[in-house]
C-alpha cells in the first residue's frame, strides 16, 4: 500500500486527535461501546460521532430493537450487516461517521459511539 507521505502524516494526526477525542468522552462518560448500547443510542438520536475500524464487521439480525450477532462462519438465512443499519441511523440523526485503522479501536472490538449526552 503506498499513500504520498503527506497525506500519511495527515491521516496519522487526525487518527491521533480522534483516540485524544475518544479519551476525553471515556473521562466525560459519553461513550457507548457494547453494541447494543450503540445501537439504541443511534436509533434514538444520542449518536455525536460513531467510529469503525476500516475493515469492521457486525453480521446477525434486529430482534424486538436488539442485536444477535453471529459469527460469519455461522450465518443464519436472515442474517445481514448489521453496520449498514447502525450507521444509517447515526446519518439520518445528524451524527457522524469516521473510520480509522482497526488497530486503534481493537478495545472497543471494533466500533465506538460518542454520545451527545
């Protein structure tokens, strides 16, 4: 993979800015990290910024407003990606949206949620 050293740099110091963003909810308790959790809160329009590893995943299916997820190598017929459905509640809620290199949100098993409130 080769990205022109600038726009490395510049990603690497937004990608930097965004964990400084993410200590700073964690320390205000505005974050929401189970994806449960991350789902109701998009689905009610508390979602501020929802972060995605680039390379994400969440298969399963929506169940009376909850996620069963499933592993990928046990997918059931109805099951899809669920990302899709979570980010678009965000988006529709006037959140954002930011993907950053997996390994920064390997904590988080992937997916972060920055409350409003």
């Amino acid at each position: 993979e080769h990205t022109c050293p600038i726009i490395a740099d510049f990603i690497k110091n937004a990608q930097l800015e965004y964990m400084q963003d993410i200590d700073n909810a964690e320390s205000a308790g505005i974050v929401a990290a189970d994806f449960n959790d991350i789902y109701r809160e998009a689905s009610n329009g508390n979602a501020k910024i929802l972060y995605i590893g680039n390379n994400f995943s969440l298969q399963g299916r929506i169940e009376n407003d909850n996620l069963i997820i499933e592993k990928p190598e046990k997918e059931e017929p109805d099951s899809k990606e669920l990302l899709l459905d979570i980010m678009e509640k965000v988006q529709d809620n006037g959140g954002n949206i930011i993907f950053m290199d997996d390994i920064l949100l390997d904590k988080y098993e992937g997916m972060l949620l920055v409350k409003r409130y």
